[in-house]
C-alpha cells in the first residue's frame, strides 16, 4: 500500500491518474472521516472559515481531476497555517 507522502507526491505530477481510494486515503489522513450521507459526494471539513469543506466524488473508481487539485490546495493552506 503507497504511502500517503507518494500519493501526494502522485497527486502533484498527475491529477488525472489519481484513483477514488486513494484521495479518500489522503483526505483521512488529513481532514479526518468524511460526512456521507447515502450520496456520490464525501465531504470533509476543514478547520478554516469561508468554505470550510472539501467535496470528492468516485468517478468510475477515479478521482475527478479537478477535485485532486482542491484537495492539494487544501492541503498546502493547511500546512501552511500549520507553520
């Protein structure tokens, strides 16, 4: 099972090779267990004001493109705020 440091590592060079259990396994890590209530989409909230939630969806076992880059930046905001 890949790391979640090679996941990211994945994550950044191609957002489109990314499959669905993988992000879920980076978004856990990161933002905890996910808000699903019967739906398509997992949402996770993040512990900022404005939009505070991160929402991914399976596509057919994949990750949507455009989801793994809101979850990276995501991830660099949380970092950053980290210090």
């Amino acid at each position: 099972m890949a790391s979640i440091e090679d996941i990211l590592a994945k994550m950044r060079r191609n957002p489109t090779g990314i499959r669905f259990n993988e992000l879920t396994k980076v978004c856990d890590y990161y933002f905890g267990k996910p808000r699903n209530s019967g739906t398509s989409h997992w949402v996770y909230k993040t512990p900022w004001a404005g939009d505070p939630r991160v929402n991914i969806q399976n596509s057919r076992g994949k990750a949507k493109a455009y989801q793994v880059r809101q979850v990276l930046l995501a991830i660099d905001q949380l970092e950053s705020s980290d210090g």
